[in-house]
C-alpha cells in the first residue's frame, strides 16, 4: 500500500466517523449553573447528565446517541434570550431544556415559541409559562396544584384559624407563589392577620417577624427561597415567634435544614418528589446520582432527570430526517403524547390555553407529596 | 413591639456601619470609591471559614485569617490596579470601574474554588445564645457585632486623631502632593489603608456571615448597595459618618417596615437620604470640598 492509497483510506474513515456523528441527537440544556440560582441550575444539569449518560449507555435512541449541548445563563433574562439563539440558531439542536427561573422562561420562551423550538422547563413553577405558546412545556408541577393541598392539610392538621403571610415580591417565582397562596385562603376562608414582603438578597427578616409576631397568627405562609425561608425560620424562633411554617415549592431543597436546622420543625410543604418515595425508579434514580455526583439529588434534579426520559420517549417515536426544520416539528408533535412513570411518579402533560382562549403550551399532570419537617428532615405526612 | 423594633434596627444599622467603615477610609484616604469591597467582605467569610472548617482552628485564628486574607487581597487590587492607576493619574471613575472587574475576577474565582452553592459554619462555632429582657429578644452575636461596629469606629477615630500615622493620612488626606512634599511616604500609607480597609471589610464579613449564618460568593453584592448610601449619607470619607449613617438607615428600613409597609422598608430609607442630602450635599459630616486649585 503506498502512502497515497493510505492516506486516502484515512480521509474515507475520517469521513464516515464525521457521517457516524451526523446521527447524534443535539439537545441543548440552558441552566443557571453560576450565580445566585446556581443552587438550582447545577442539580437540573446533573440530571440531565445523568439521564443522557444512562440512556447512551443503553445504545441510545434507535441507535442515535444523545448530545447534551450544556450552556450557563446564569440565572439572568438576558443570558437566557442569548443562550436560547445560540443553541437555536448556531448549534442548531432539536429542543432546549431550560432556563431554571421562571423569570428567565418569559424572556426566552418566546424566541423559542417563535422559532418553533420546543423550549422544556423542568423547573419553572409561576403562573402563564406555559400560556406564551404552543413550542412551551413544563414538567414542573405548577404551584396551584401543590398550593391547596399542602394549606389544607396543614389547616386540618394544626386547627389554624388565621394566618399571616410573607414573601419575596420582586421575584417572578415567589411573587405567584404569593398569588396562588392568597387565592388558596380566600378560596379555603382562612383570614390573613398581615402580609409582609422582602427584596431579594435580604438577610435581615426581624422588623417583619417582629410585625408578625404582633398579629398573634396560626401559622406563617412563606413564598420563599430555601435560603430565604431558613433564615426567616430561624430569626422568627430568635424573637419567640413559635407557630409552624406552610411553605411553597422554594422550600424543597436540603439547603433549608443546613441553616435551619430545627427551627423549620412542624413546616408543612408540598412537593412534586419524595426522595423516599420507594418506586424502583424513584430507588434507583437515587442511588444512581449520588454514585455519579457524590451528593444528594434533590427535587430539581428529579425533575430533570425524568424530562430527559420524556424527550426520550418522544424521539423514540420519531423518525430523524436531518431536515432540522421537520425534525424539530417532530419533536414538538410527538412530546404531548409522552406519559412514562419516572423518579418523579406517574406522569403525562396537560394541554393549557393561551391568553387569546386558543390552546398554548403544555404543563405537568402530576399529584403533589406532602410533607413535614420532622427532626430536622421531610417526613412524608401520612395525617399523623 | 416598640422596643423589639428598636433592638431590630440597632441590630441592622450596626450590620451596616461595620461593612462601610472600610469602605469610607479609602474614600477618605485615596478618594477611590472601591466597588471591590464587597468582594474583600466575601472573601474574610471564606478565608474564616476555610480555616476553622479544614483545619479545625478556633474562632479567634478565623477572624485573624479574615483580616489577613481580606487585607492581602485589598493589597493586591492597590499595588496591582490603583497604584498603577494613581501614577497616570486618572479621573475618578477609572479606579471606581477598575473595582467592579476587581470584584468579578475575585467572586468568579471564589464561585470556582468554593462552588455556587451558600457555605455554613459548623454548628458548635454559632452560638445560640440569646437574652431575653421583658418582651425583647437578642442574640449574643447580634450584641457583639453592635459592639464591635461601636469599638472598631471608635479604634478607628483615635487612630486618625492622635497617631502620626493618622496625622499623616489626615494629610494625605487634603492633598497628597502637598504631603509627599513634607516626607510623608504617601504610596506606603495609601498600601497601608488599602490593607486595614480590606481587613476591616473581611472581618465585618465574617461576623455578618456568621449572624446569619450563610457565605456565598455573592454575598457582598446586595450589602455593597447599602454602604455606597451609608458612605454618601455619612459624609464621604468620614469615619464617624459610617457610623450614623449605617445606624441611620438601619433605623429607618426597620421603622418604616414596622410602621408603614415591608414594602417601603427601602423607598422610606432612601427617599429620607435623598431628602438629607438637599439640605446637606455633602452628607451628616461631610464638608463641602472647596477647589483645590
């Protein structure tokens, strides 16, 4: 063989690995993974990770392997948009996974409504995400499912009688956490003895637990970040304010206990993950991340674990053209049929409608778990 | 509710007049407004951390490594960035950017080396004490940051007053050439401040971080706001301004909070500063600089 027959044999296996590649399966994943909600964007990324890695390992989706195209837009709206048309527009991937904050989601939703991408949120809980269009889809269970189920459960529980409420008002995910709340007590008649607010980045709650503690409530409603409500739970037992907490979704991180510590005793939250929940995939999904990553998974990271089985199922359906264009419609056709039972439970979408009364995007289906905070970890309430 | 209230805000102005003690000596000194002090808070909460954490150190060696690490730090950004700024002698607004990338390489390198997620103290450094009069709650750590804020100041004061080292920063102060004329080792003293302001912001980060126990890289951000209005309020550059003025915005987001709406807490705090400053441009203690020409 002389050196130009070798030569040339190089260049036609260089090109069939190239065209071996051409089958990978672009997935783009835009996740806060540095700045203030990093907290949530590293986990969604790990499950993502973790999912794809699992999924590949498996031979891939009809021999396709899965292409994770990772980008950070560091928890902030205008990141998203950019990231958002890089992977839309230069990496040119078949869906988007992201962003982690709902803020972000109506920044950049809508770029990938528009290009008729579907953008998947695994963690956006406020209120009309997925009303901005048709290409929107969530698996994150929306905080007016979760909401009514936790404030009447913990009503019954603890005989409340009145409550008082606290939240961050300059947050998107808060703030309609603060809506679906005060919708649930009008609705369930529990009468609000004062309802006080903070700014992102605030550590110092004492002058508004001080007011509270005046009003004498039941208990305290708290639409809050996890670092936030630890912090409040702790200054609120520093000035003798004993009532339970009723938390929303930012409650649901291991990080509230690591200043809390006991202070948090008796909260009642919802959630969409228990982590003891015993189903072999919930198990497995478990001990699998923490072989992977060393830590506790935690919800975030569930949710993404189980969005990336769902896209999953979805491009198994399909049949992947190359023609990014019908592709892309293939994927956004072939999502709302999905229905797997995942770490999360079982699990299908349901279709929502759009401001203009015409169907939009799609959100989870899914029941919420409740729980108590019992020495100082979520205990499944059973109504004990 | 009243004196709860009072407590709460002499609590949150102490809080306040602590982070901008620093930050009004290098104004005051170098007329630098260093964005990067945020950063210097940051970095004495991990420094403690890392050593009371990793190597097991009692409390007394964290706060001496705060100090130490914030102080090298703030050292670094002057030898590094501001003097070299100092000898081109460039407008105000240089130095004031310089600080912002400053901060953004230090809480980049801080997110890489101690990752996003918020860091805690071990349990048996944080003490739960707490003292109740009648319907007044208090913290023990709560009473020693306003002791401190209140020592430090006061240190602080007499140092400038009647040391030579504080005559001859007072005289930097007014004007450097004219001090670097009489002998006076000006850049020495300008690396000196840099040190102590950067080890004062470490040491207010470490008591902050520990009294509500959370250390993020992020940390000095929000906090950082605060001061630049502390340090307007006071007078720019007055150490006694830092005082008043942290106490002074602290009493009046926690009134306001309590009286009017947690939503006020801060267009009460700053609505009032901007008032104070139409009647007194140049802040509580601030003089009206005259044109040096």
């Amino acid at each position: 063989m002389n050196r130009a027959t070798k030569h040339l044999l190089f260049a036609a296996a260089t090109l069939l690995a190239v065209s071996a590649v051409a089958g990978d399966l672009k997935i783009g994943v835009a996740e806060a993974l540095t700045g203030g909600a990093a907290q949530y964007g590293v986990p969604i990324r790990n499950g993502f990770q973790l999912a794809a890695d699992e999924i590949n390992a498996k031979g891939g989706i009809n021999g396709n392997k899965l292409v994770l195209v990772v980008e950070d837009e560091q928890g902030k709206k205008e990141e998203a948009i950019n990231v958002f048309k890089k992977l839309i527009f230069q990496d040119k991937v078949l869906m988007i996974f992201g962003p982690t904050l709902s803020n972000s989601m109506f920044a950049a939703g809508p770029v990938a409504n528009a290009a008729k991408v579907v953008a998947f949120g695994t963690s956006n809980t406020a209120n009309g995400i997925s009303e901005m269009g048709p290409y929107i889809f969530r698996n994150s269970v929306m905080e007016s499912d979760v909401l009514p189920v936790t404030v009447s459960t913990a009503v019954k529980h603890y005989k409340i009688k009145k409550v008082a409420v606290i939240y961050g008002n300059d947050d998107a995910f808060t703030k309609s956490g603060y809506d679906v709340f005060k919708k649930v007590l009008e609705d369930q008649k529990i009468p609000v003895t004062t309802t006080e607010t903070y700014v992102k980045g605030d550590v110092d709650f004492k002058a508004q637990l001080t007011k509270i503690k005046a009003t004498n409530p039941d208990a305290i409603i708290c639409s809050g970040l996890a670092e936030e409500a630890a912090t409040l739970m702790v200054q609120a037992r520093g000035l003798g304010l004993k009532v339970p907490f009723i938390g929303g979704n930012g409650f649901n991180s291991p990080k509230l206990f690591e200043v809390s510590k006991t202070a948090g005793e008796g909260t009642f939250v919802g959630s969409p993950w228990a982590n003891t929940n015993p189903t072999p995939a919930n198990q497995h999904f478990v001990e699998a991340y923490r072989a992977k990553y060393g830590s506790e998974p935690n919800q975030f990271a569930a949710q993404a674990y189980d969005a990336m089985s769902i896209a999953a199922a979805a491009l198994k359906t399909i049949k992947v053209t190359g023609n990014l264009a019908n592709d892309r419609e293939a994927v956004h056709g072939a999502l709302p049929k999905v229905a797997i039972s995942g770490a999360t439970g079982p699990f299908k979408f349901r279709q929502s409608v759009g401001k203009d009364g015409k169907p939009a995007g799609y959100d989870a289906d899914q029941k919420p778990f409740i729980y108590v905070i019992r020495d100082g970890k979520f205990v499944l309430f059973t109504g004990k | 509710m009243l004196e709860q209230q009072l407590v709460n805000a002499l609590t949150l102005g102490s809080v306040y007049a602590l982070f901008s003690l620093g930050f009004t000596l290098v104004f005051g000194v170098l007329e630098v407004i260093n964005l990067s002090h945020g950063a210097m808070f940051m970095a004495g909460s991990f420094a403690a951390m890392t050593v009371v954490t990793r190597f097991k150190a009692p409390l007394a060696v964290g706060i001496l490594a705060a100090m130490l690490v914030s102080g090298l730090l703030g050292l670094a950004i002057d030898a590094l960035i501001l003097k070299r700024l100092r000898a081109r002698h460039a407008p105000h607004l240089i130095p004031m950017i310089a600080t912002i990338g400053a901060t953004t390489v230090l809480t980049s390198a801080a997110q890489g080396l101690f990752g996003v997620e918020v860091q805690r103290f071990p349990d048996e450094l944080l003490s739960t004490r707490e003292f109740i009069f009648g319907s007044v709650h208090v913290r023990a750590l709560e009473l020693a940051i306003v002791g401190i804020a209140f020592l430090l100041m006061t240190a602080l004061f007499l140092v400038l007053r009647h040391t030579r080292q504080g005559r001859a920063l007072r005289a930097i102060a007014e004007s450097p050439k004219a001090a670097a004329l009489l002998g006076i080792n000006v850049e020495g003293l300008f690396l000196a401040t840099s040190f102590t302001a950067a080890a004062l912001g470490g040491v207010a980060g470490l008591l902050i971080g520990l009294n509500f126990n959370s250390v993020t890289p992020l940390m000095g951000q929000p906090i950082l706001h605060k001061g630049i209005a502390v340090v307007i309020l006071g007078g720019m550059g007055d150490i006694r301004g830092a005082l008043f003025g942290g106490l002074f915005l602290g009493f009046a987001e926690v009134l306001s909070k309590a009286y009017l709406s947690s939503q006020m807490g801060d267009a009460v705090a700053f609505g009032l500063l901007f008032l104070i400053l139409l009647v007194r441009p140049a802040g509580l203690f601030g003089r009206v600089l005259e044109r040096k020409a």
